[in-house]
C-alpha cells in the first residue's frame, strides 16, 4: 500500500495552538461512527455514545495509530529513515510504530521495559 503525507488544515478551535502539524498520513478509513450504546443497568435519563475506533479498518489500534498519522508524517517530511520509541514490553504503541513503520517501509527501532519481580 503506497501512503503520501497529504497536507493538514488544523480545525478552528486547534488554531491557536503552539505547534499544528504541517501533514498527515491516512492509515485509517476516518472518520469512524459514534454508535449509542445500549449500557444494562443505567438510568432510563442517560444515554451512553461510544467512539467506534474499531471499524478503522486498520489492524493497530484507533487512537495510537491517529497520533502516529502525524507523528510519522513529521519524520518523513524531516527525511527520517529511522522511528525510535520506547515503552513496556506490553506496549501498544509499540506494536502500532513497529506495523506502522513496516507498511511505511521504515526501520522501527523499540526500547522495550519489562517489569519482572525479581525479588522471589
């Protein structure tokens, strides 16, 4: 699958903010549906919405993969070969920058912290 960094219009109330991404990759098949959500046990007056960032369509998970659109967009525009990270052995993240970089033909390079009691 070939993925270009497409330019990024920040919406208006982001505006103002410091630092706006100049592009974006589109790893995922956005925007996805809010979905009303019938939740056993709430009060009749409540009514509960979830974010279905499930049907991206992508095998990594929704909002890792949204951030790494931009942060992974960034390097390239920067010419970076190379993505480093760093999290628990764990880490979604992680395994998202690892698949994202290799659809992308990158080289993911992962610091990864296990936490092992040691003390038995």
């Amino acid at each position: 699958m070939i993925h270009k960094v497409l330019p990024y219009r920040a919406p208006e109330w982001a505006r103002a903010l410091k630092y706006i991404p100049s592009g974006k990759l589109n790893l995922t098949m956005t925007p996805t549906p809010i979905t009303r959500w019938a939740l056993p046990g709430a009060p009749k007056d409540v009514e509960v919405y979830i974010k279905r960032d499930d049907l991206t369509g992508c095998s990594l998970t929704g909002t890792k993969i949204r951030k790494l659109e931009f942060i992974i967009a960034d390097a390239i525009q920067k010419g970076c070969k190379h993505i480093i990270t760093c999290g628990t052995s764990e880490s979604n993240h992680c395994r998202a920058t690892a698949a994202a970089c290799a659809e992308l033909g990158l080289k993911s390079h992962l610091f990864l912290e296990s936490y092992l009691d040691v003390s038995t």
